[in-house]
C-alpha cells in the first residue's frame, strides 16, 4: 500500500515538473509583455516586473509610427476573415465526403477515399508554384479569398477522415430507415448525420482552426501586401528599423496565440471526446 502511494505521488510529481517545465516558455512572455522596454533584458527575463503596464500589447496592436512598427490590429481581423470561411467552408464539404464515403459506398470509393487520404502527405513546399500560378491565373493571388481556398482544399482531406471514421460508428440502420420514410440522399444527411455529428465537428473545427490560424508559410507566399497579411506573418515582421522592442514582439506573440488558446479553454474537454467518440464500435 505504501509503495503503491509513493509510486503515485512520483507520477504526479513527474508531471507537475513537466507541467513547470512546459510552461516555463509562458511565463517568460507573459512576465516580459507587462514589462516597460527599460526593464527588458536578458538577465532580468526571469524578475516578475517592477511596474506593471499594457502599454507593449497597446504598440503591438496599433504599431509605433515613429520608430517604423507596423501593429497587428488589421493582420489579426485579417487571420479572423480568412480563419471564420476557411473553416466552416472545409469542415462542411469534409462532412459531405465523409458521410457518403461511409454510408453510401459506390465503386471506386476506396480508391477515391485513398488518393482524398494521399492529399494529406503533400508538402507544402511541393505545390508553392503550382499554387501561385494557379491563384494569378485566376486573380485570387495576393488576396485573403486566395488564402482562404488554398486552406480550404489542403483542409478536405483530414477533414474527410475525420468524419468517416466518426460516420462510420453511426449505424446504417438509421439511414434505412429514413429511406423507408422516403428520405433521399440529402434527406438522410439533414435530419440523421447532421443531429449527431456534434463531436466529429468539434474535432474538425479545432483542428481546422488550429492548422489554418497558424499557418505561415501560405501567407507569407500567397499574400504580397502588409494590408492582407494573416497576422503569423505581420508577427515575423514586428520590429522597428532602429531597434527591437522584445516587450512588444513578445506582446504581439500572445496577441497571436490568444484565439487558439481560448479555443482549446473552452472546447478542449469536447475535443478529447470527440476523438474517443467512435474510437471504438459498440
């Protein structure tokens, strides 16, 4: 028995120094953020701060004219329009894949499921060109619309597996039997997937939300304006020309994480279930 509560107590002890050691990163943002740039320093990024201010997140949002500092106000609202489309736009047309592919198996669906699937190992890097050209040809390149379908079509293939896996735990009994009462494809979709699809969207919408609000490298290829730019790359390029104010690069950074971390705050818990709902058939 004494054993067994040491064992415990080192478990836990393990994870709460991993926990501190985890956090350690946030605490030095937090604690430089609320600092004047005159107590910002290398030796002194440990020391809670004399005087507490928000004047650095201030700079950081609406940026410093006078020493050259763009602020981050627009770049966030502009992360906000490109985010809010990008990820009802993808978790809806995966839902659609997913549902047919898992209740309404055609020939070749295997085949179509796996080159959907083989989406997902694509870089990055490798369509960058491809992409761009495709984005002027059509006149999107340069604009959020333009961000917002490349997010969109890299979005369907984890999106499509999401809610496969989730659809395919839903048992087909329930679709016969709304197509007994004359419901058709759509009908089914509406009335019998849709009610219960709470889980698996939450799972997409976080996901989605999480890869496209962070995401660097398409908006700094894809956007070529400061007044377009997702607010990941307005952050790379907060600092003046004269000098770098880490009290305010460091503002700026928790500006930037702010959404997603209040995401995970308040859907964190819907999140893990929706990952455990149909992880195992009943």
């Amino acid at each position: 028995m004494r054993r067994s509560r040491l064992l415990t107590l080192f478990i836990y002890g393990s994870l709460l120094l991993l926990a501190v050691f985890y956090l350690i990163p946030i605490y030095v943002l937090v604690v430089n953020a609320l600092k004047d740039y005159r107590e910002v320093s290398v030796e002194a990024m440990w020391r809670l701060p004399q005087n507490l201010t928000l004047a650095s997140f201030a700079k950081a949002w609406n940026g410093d004219p006078t020493t050259g500092m763009q602020g981050l106000g627009q770049n966030f609202l502009n992360s906000v329009y490109l985010v809010v489309p990008a990820v009802i736009l993808s978790v809806f047309l995966g839902s659609i894949n997913g549902y047919v592919l898992a209740h309404w198996r055609f020939r070749g669906s295997e085949v179509l499921f796996f080159l959907l699937l083989f989406g997902m190992f694509i870089p990055y890097q490798s369509v960058l060109i491809p992409l761009v050209k495709l984005l002027m040809a059509i006149g999107l390149y340069g604009s959020i619309p333009g961000l917002i379908l490349a997010h969109v079509v890299y979005g369907i293939p984890i999106t499509t597996l999401i809610f496969r896996n989730y659809y395919a735990q839903i048992p087909r009994e329930l679709s016969e039997s709304a197509q007994i009462d004359g419901a058709g494809v759509l009908g089914v979709y509406r009335y019998v997937i849709v009610p219960l699809s709470a889980p698996g969207t939450v799972v997409a919408v976080i996901w989605q939300f999480t890869q496209i609000w962070n995401d660097f490298l398409f908006g700094v290829v894809i956007t070529n304006k400061p007044s377009v730019q997702p607010i990941t790359v307005a952050l790379n390029n907060l600092a003046g020309s004269f000098i770098v104010e880490w009290n305010v690069q460091m503002a700026g950074a928790l500006l930037a994480a702010l959404p997603t971390l209040l995401i995970y705050i308040l859907m964190g818990r819907y999140f893990i279930r929706g990952l455990l709902a149909g992880s195992v058939k009943g």
